[in-house]
C-alpha cells in the first residue's frame, strides 16, 4: 500500500507534469494552427450562447478559488485576520456557486452536442474522451466541496494543500494526501487524468486566450485608393433632360 501511495501521489503528478508539457510543445510544433476550439457557433448559437459563458466563468472561479486553497497558507489567511470559520463559509459560497454554474454550463454544452445533428457529427474521438472525463473532475469536486457543510469536515489545507505545495520542493509530503478522503483523491487522480489529456484535445486552446486584445490599439482601415471628388450641384447645375425616342406607328 505504501508503495502504491508513493507511486500515485509522489511519481505520478511529476509523470504528467512532463506529459504535459511535452505534449503541448509537440502539439504546437506539429499542428500550431489547431490550437484552436473548432467552433461550431454555425451550427446552433442559442444553446450555446448560454451554456458556454456559464461554463466559462464558473470555470473561471473555479480555478481562482483552487488558487487560492492550495497556494495560500493556513498561516497566511490567519495573519490577515481571516477567521477559518470565514474562510470556510467563502470557500463553499462562492466555489459551490461557481462549481454548480460550471457543471450547468457542461451540462447545456454536452446536451447540445448530442441533440443538434450538425453538432454532434463535428465531434471528434478526443471530445467524447475529454467530455465525460471533464464531467467527472468537476463532479468530483463539488462533492469534496459539499462536505466541507459539516463543521466538523476535513480540513483539506491540512492536508492536500500541503501535499500540493510540497510537490514545488521536489518533496511530496505522501501521507498528507494518502490520508486524505476518498472525494479529495479521486479528484486529484481526475484531474491529472485531464491535464495529461490536455495537449492532445480542443482544451489546448486555452493557451491562446486573447490577451492581447487589451493592450493592442486600434485597427485603422483605409481605402488603397483615394476616391474621386464628387462637384458640388450648384456648380453642376440640374441635370439634363432625357432625349425622348419617337416611335413609328
């Protein structure tokens, strides 16, 4: 069991780490112009236009808030006055919140997918892998979300955050993570599974959000050609008449 633990929480993050990262470099030299999402905003935009900013934000706060929970001690929070009680509270509002606005977004998508024929034959092999995996890591994680109710929960910056944070020093703190539940571990197991899918599926396209656009001025368009100066009609004068053609009889 030991030996498992280490393997799953020691060997593997760093497996898919470099699974990763090899993957996204191969995927931009190989196929730079498929950095893309494969839009198929032709083919239905209603559905869309709902589900997806729904997915998006919620998606958005989701990863802020994992930011936040892994990446900031304990220590750190109580030095800002921040009372566990409150930190708590937050975390469930507003990542229960922006969990169940992420999962009813997947949830719009996927069913747009399968009831819109032009939609669902766009579909490629690496959606119907990446789909159900992306729904069972937010799953996932709304249920470890959803224990922490219980004033008595699991405390997880006692423990996955420290695990978390060892694996920057090159040290995996194994047993913080071994003795973790069973909600929190099969969500870190998913959420590894998805980032070594990442580079080989349409979620590569997050690397090419458009920052840019915040910064980049403004496009002048201009003619190539001046056009011709039109005279004023009071030089012109009115019009002249139209001859009229006689018709013989």
């Amino acid at each position: 069991m030991n030996h498992l633990n280490t393997a799953l929480w020691g060997v593997l993050p760093y497996l898919v780490l470099v699974l990763f990262t090899a993957g996204a470099a191969w995927r931009y030299h190989y196929d730079r112009f498929g950095f893309t999402t494969r839009s198929s905003q032709l083919h239905e935009h209603r559905l869309l236009g709902i589900g997806g900013p729904l997915f998006h934000y919620g998606l958005l706060f989701v990863l802020a808030g994992h930011v936040v929970g892994l990446l900031i001690p304990e220590a750190l929070t109580e030095r800002l006055r921040v009372s566990e009680s409150l930190y708590h509270a937050n975390a469930l509002l507003v990542g229960g919140t922006a969990g169940l606005a992420t999962v009813t977004g997947l949830g719009i998508l996927l069913y747009r997918r399968l009831r819109v024929p032009a939609v669902r034959a766009a579909t490629s092999r690496g959606d119907r892998a990446v789909y159900p995996l992306l729904a069972a890591v937010l799953l996932a994680g709304l249920t470890a979300t959803a224990t922490g109710a219980d004033p008595h929960a699991y405390d997880y910056r006692q423990g996955v955050s420290i695990w978390f944070r060892s694996l920057f020093a090159l040290d995996p703190d194994v047993p913080a993570m071994a003795h973790a539940p069973l909600a929190y571990r099969l969500h870190a197991l998913l959420a590894m599974a998805l980032f070594a899918l990442w580079p080989f599926s349409r979620l590569v396209h997050a690397f090419t959000v458009p920052l840019g656009y915040l910064t980049r001025p403004y496009v002048v368009y201009r003619s190539r050609t001046p056009a011709r100066p039109q005279p004023h009609p009071a030089l012109t004068g009115p019009p002249a008449p139209r001859r009229q053609r006689r018709q013989r009889p």
